[in-house]
C-alpha cells in the first residue's frame, strides 16, 4: 500500500510541474533537468511499449499520451519564456542546436524539418490510420467474440470464472483501441504545436535581439535560430519517440508475444532467406561497380547467418523431440496420469496399415475429408450432431480390416482391397464378371472385389461399383444412423436448447426445467432419432412437449404426440406421394389384445404378453413383410395410435429393420395399399 502512496504522489507531482512550469518562470538549470526527464520518459514508455507481452498490459497507454503531451508542452512554453527573456535556456537546448545541428544554421534547419516531416507524413498519419481501423474491427468483432465465450461456456469447455475473465479482456481492449483512436491525436496536436512554437521563437527572438539588446540582424538570426532549433530538437525527439511507441503499441495488435525475439525469428529465422540475400548482395558487389569488399563482405555475412540458423534450427528440432519423448516417458511414469486411459470415444475408425494410404492426406486420401461429410450429412438428415469420429490405425489388425467402436465396444467390422473396386450386382445384370467374391460391409449384400480394368466394362454391364473410401464411409454412415440414439448426450441436448433459446426464448422458459427436466427430453428426442425421425424441427417437438407435458411425462406417450406433430416429415421419408405405397396392417383383434396387456409402471409401461403369442405375432410379421420385400419394398407396418409404440418395442428385437407408423402419422393426401395382415 506504501508504494502504490508513493506512486500516486509521484504521478501528481508530474502532472502538478507541467502546470507550474506554464505560469512560473524556471531557471536554465532547472530547465536541464527538467529536459533530461523529459527524454528519459519518453525512451522509457517506448522500451515499455516495444516489450510488453501484450497491448493491456500498456492499458493506461493513452493517459500516458496526454500527461507526455502535456509535460513536453509546459517545457516548451518555459524553455521559450528563457530565450526571449535571457537568451539562455540551458545547455541542453543550446547543446541540441549546436551539436545536431554541427553550429550550422542551415544544416540545423534541415535535420528540424526532416525530423518533422517524420513525425507528421509517416509515424503519426500511419499511427493515427491503424488506431482508427483498430478502433472499428474491435468494436465491431465484441458480439461474435461475446458468442463464442457463451458457446464455451455452455458446452463445458470453460467455467464461469474463465468465462467472466475473457469477458473483462474484451471490454478492456474495446475501452483500450477506443481511447487510442482518440488519443493518437495529442501526439499529432504535439507536434504541430512545437512546429508553430518554434517559429514564434526565431521571429520573437530576432525581433528580442534587434530592439531590446541592440543586436545586428545577422547576429540576431544567428544566435536565436540556433537556440530555437535546439529547442525544436530536444522537444521533438522525445515527441518523436513517443510517436514511434505509439506506432509501435497499435501495430503489435493484442497478440501475445516477445517483440524482439518474434521479430528477429520473423525476419533471420528462415535460412533459405539469408542465402538468397546474400547471395544478391554479393552478386552486386562483384558484377557492378560497388564497393566490392563491403558488398561481398557483407554477403557473406548473411550467408553465415543462414548457416549458422540452420544449425540452430536443426538443434532445436532435436531437443524439442527430445522433450517430447522425455515429456511423454515422464507422463507414463507418472500414476495419476492413468486416468487419462479411462476416457472412451464416442466412435472409433480403427483400420489395419493397408488402409492408412486413404486416411492421408499427403498420399492423396480423402478419407477424413469424407468423414467431415459424413457428421455434415446426418447433421442436415437427423438435426443432431455426430460427435468428433476419431480414426486410428492398429496393428494388431489384418492389413486391410477396420473395425468401427461406438464407446469403445466393436460394433461392426470390414474389410477391402486397395486398389480394387467392388461392384454389386442391383439385380438385373445377367451376365457375370470375374472377380473375388465378397459381401458389401453396410448392408451384407453379395459383391465381387475387381481390378481398375474391370471398372468401365462392369458398368458398362450394369454393376454398381464403389471405391474403398466410399465402401468405409457407406459402412460408417449406416453404423451411426443405427447408434445415432444412444450417441445423443445431455450435454447434446443441452446445446441443442441453448440454440434454440435464441430464437425461441419463451417456449424454452415454460418447457425446461417447469415441465420437462433435460432427461426426459433425451429420451423423447432419443426415440425419435431411434426410429429415423429428424430433430431437426426442434421447435415443432418442443411446443407440442410443452402442449401434453401438463398431463403426462410419459416419455413413450409424449414421443408419440411428437411424431404426429411430425406426420408431414415422416410421411415424406416413407410415403412417396406420387405412388400408392405397400403396407402391412395390423388385425384390430390382435390390437386390442395388445392393449389388453400393456402394464403401467413408475418406470414406464410394459407388455405382459404370453410367449407362445409373441411367437406366433413374430412368425405373422415375417411372413407378411416378406410379402413387402418380395416386390421390392420396404417393410412399413400401420397401426392404430395408441397400438404403435408397444408394437414397436415387441418387434424391435427381431426386425430391427421393421418401419411401425400409426394412421396419425401418415398425411391425408399419401395413398396406401394392404398387402396383408400380420395376426396372431
């Protein structure tokens, strides 16, 4: 606490002095160290600026503009206030005109001008340009940046605290390039007025000379402009310095860095630049009249550097592989760290040392790029998303095997042949062609591996022939429509929520958490996604949610009142509507028996059905939907409303594949035709 008194105490006293020095005349000696303060602050704001990690860390830049600004004007007035009086403002000034300026009134005048022309063309204009445009895309990217923190925070990937200590950042820079926008102009401002200052002085101080010291023109001219340049020289530097430091500060953007060690990387650390400037550097030297010892010298030089760079560089390399490994020997060794080995990923690619030629890129594979159309793809189908599909090759497998995990457990298994196609017959091709007999991983048809020959004159013939990379992503689309359910999070559901709370503020508040807590609305969005229902219409199932949830939190009853609601989306993906589509119907007698044994729990409901019946429902089923996959038609069955759901779960362990739509589900304009009647 003492030391912040003292700082305060001191910044006062800086502010207090400029003020003083505008109305109370100084002496020269005063006036000396007053000059050499001033240039000691003004290289100590511009080492701060060109080392400071990161532009907040130089937060209070701008006031530091003004009190420079306003210190450097007080010394100014004073320092003129002794040349007119006196005709002795120090040795400082009088050191600046004489030393600068070699005791030439010319040379003087011209290194003043180039120095204000500096300033004012080059270091002010560009700084005043890039604090304004600064300024505007700082401002303009806070809500997106606001978006982002929020969206981490939601998903879990940040606490409040983080969250709070990001947002502050962002308030801090938007204040910080705000006030340097406008602060940028004190120093403009500055030195226009030390350049009308120090022609009032060569004017006040001839006319001094002539009238109050009886002084010839000539030497009037003489002494004062020299004093005046002085002046002019030894305010301007440091106002020149804190120009640069500002250039310097706005420049660096809010990045996080070592000026000088990024600089000096960005400039020398690539060795192929160094050999070719020194390389032309010397050329010069040697092919055209320059100095040739200084040119080819100096080419040399820069080829050193390279070398010497590269060694760096390839030392570095090494020692920073040497870490790793030391890092990673060091985190097996460690027996925390085994908790680590504990976290499971949603879906696994695990593929053999034969397939890894598709999964790199460098070899020309696009196997990730396919997996990024895949989590697309179900995106836009199904209105939920994939979670990241990790790809991994094992060596324990066969060269050419994959497997697929879903939460670490094997679900499914493949194998290929690279370089090879495999083609499969639609049914309609009479003529064979020779190849490897195989089975297509997706859906388990017959299908023949055949050479990049065999390609054209195969679907020339009919086949249908697919790549190896369409053949795995085929098989990885399938696996994740049929575990899209059980992949489908809180977490999932909660962001799924949060985006709708956007657009939808009010229907949000009633349903989550008044009526339905977020597990129940899992489970009905879990349904759903089970049975190949899109989500996408996240507001049509939550306002019919919110619509029955008053009467019931049956999850199994409320899917249902969902998918009627959704009657138009799944007539659309099963009921084409410019045909009569086949079905299969349910015997209103087997309906009611149904009805008769489902059994109300706590847990949910249940069917308390005979075996023997269940059998017989099941062999009924299969002979009927035969009936639908003999002419080539999907196998859909429909049921009354109340019936659909149980009848669903009774056969969803035999005929995973069996489409169960209630009459409420299907638009008024499809038309249907019974092709039989599943009875028991």
């Amino acid at each position: 606490m003492g030391s912040l008194k003292k700082a305060d105490i001191g910044v006062t006293a800086y502010v207090l002095a400029a003020f003083v020095m505008l109305i109370v005349p100084i002496s020269s000696g005063l006036l000396d160290v007053l000059l050499a303060c001033n240039i000691a602050v003004a290289f100590t704001v511009m080492f701060g600026c060109m080392f400071a990690e990161e532009v907040l860390k130089m937060s209070y830049f701008p006031t530091i503009l003004l009190f420079t600004t306003i210190f450097r004007i007080a010394l100014n007035v004073s320092s003129t206030r002794l040349i007119l009086t006196t005709g002795d403002p120090g040795n400082v000034v009088r050191t600046f005109g004489q030393y600068v300026g070699g005791g030439d009134i010319v040379i003087g005048v011209i290194v003043f001008i180039i120095l204000i022309l500096v300033q004012f063309m080059i270091i002010n204009k560009g700084s005043e340009r890039v604090a304004e445009v600064t300024a505007r895309f700082t401002l303009d990217a806070m809500p997106g940046k606001q978006m982002a923190i929020d969206a981490d925070l939601n998903t879990g990937a940040i606490n409040d605290a983080e969250a709070k200590r990001r947002r502050d950042k962002i308030q801090e820079e938007a204040s910080f390039f705000g006030s340097m926008d406008g602060a940028v102009k004190y120093v403009k401002g500055d030195a226009t007025a030390g350049l009308i200052i120090t022609f009032v002085n060569i004017i006040g101080g001839i006319a001094m000379g002539m009238w109050r010291q009886g002084m010839e023109l000539n030497d009037a001219l003489t002494q004062y402009t020299i004093l005046t340049i002085g002046d002019g020289l030894v305010s301007q530097i440091p106002s020149l310095l804190i120009s640069l430091s500002t250039g310097i500060l706005v420049t660096k953007g809010s990045k996080d860095a070592d000026f000088g060690t990024v600089l000096v990387g960005q400039l020398f650390g690539v060795p192929k630049v160094l050999y070719l400037v020194g390389a032309v550097i010397a050329a010069l030297g040697i092919v055209t009249p320059l100095n040739t010892v200084v040119f080819v010298g100096l080419g040399l030089i820069f080829i050193v550097a390279g070398r010497i760079m590269a060694g760096t560089i390839e030392t570095a390399e090494i020692e920073h592989e040497a870490d790793e490994e030391e890092a990673a020997a060091e985190e097996i060794r460690q027996p925390e760290n085994v908790t680590s080995l504990l976290q499971v990923d949603p879906i696994e690619l695990e593929f053999g040392y034969g397939i890894i030629p598709l999964a790199d890129v460098n070899q020309g594979g696009d196997l990730l790029d396919r997996v990024v159309m895949i989590r697309r793809q179900i995106a836009l189908e199904l209105g939920t998303v994939v979670p990241i599909i990790r790809l991994r090759d094992n060596i324990q497998l066969n060269p050419n095997q994959y497997i697929i995990k879903i939460k670490g457990v094997q679900v499914s298994e493949g194998e290929i042949l690279f370089d090879h196609y495999m083609a499969m017959n639609p049914g309609y091709v009479e003529e064979e062609i020779t190849g490897i007999p195989t089975f297509e991983p997706s859906f388990h048809l017959p299908a023949i591996w055949i050479t990049e020959g065999q390609r054209e004159r195969a679907e020339s013939m009919g086949y249908t022939v697919v790549d190896p990379p369409s053949i795995i992503a085929t098989h990885l689309t399938e696996i994740i429509r049929q575990y899209i359910a059980e992949l489908l999070t809180r977490q999932d559901v909660q962001n799924l929520v949060n985006n709708l709370r956007e657009s939808n503020p009010s229907l949000v508040e009633e349903l989550v958490p008044k009526l339905l807590g977020l597990g129940e609305i899992q489970k009905v969005l879990q349904n759903l996604l089970k049975e190949g229902v899109s989500i996408r219409d996240l507001l049509t199932i939550f306002e019919t949610l919110a619509d029955y949830a008053t009467t019931t939190r049956d999850t199994d009853i409320l899917t249902e009142y969902a998918r009627q609601s959704l009657k138009r989306a799944i007539s659309g993906k099963f009921f084409p509507s410019n045909e009569t589509t086949s079905v299969v119907t349910l015997d209103p007698k087997l309906e009611q028996e149904i009805m008769a044994s489902v059994k109300q729990t706590e847990q949910g409901a249940y069917l308390t059905l005979d075996p023997a019946k269940t059998k017989a429902i099941m062999e009924s089923v299969g002979a009927e939907t035969k009936k639908l996959e003999d002419l080539g038609k999907m196998p859909i069955v429909i049921t009354s409303p109340i019936v659909r759901i149980y009848f669903k779960k009774l056969t969803e362990d035999y005929y995973k594949d069996l489409v169960v739509v209630s009459y409420n589900e299907v638009e008024s304009n499809i038309e249907l035709q019974s092709v039989g009647m599943v009875t028991a």
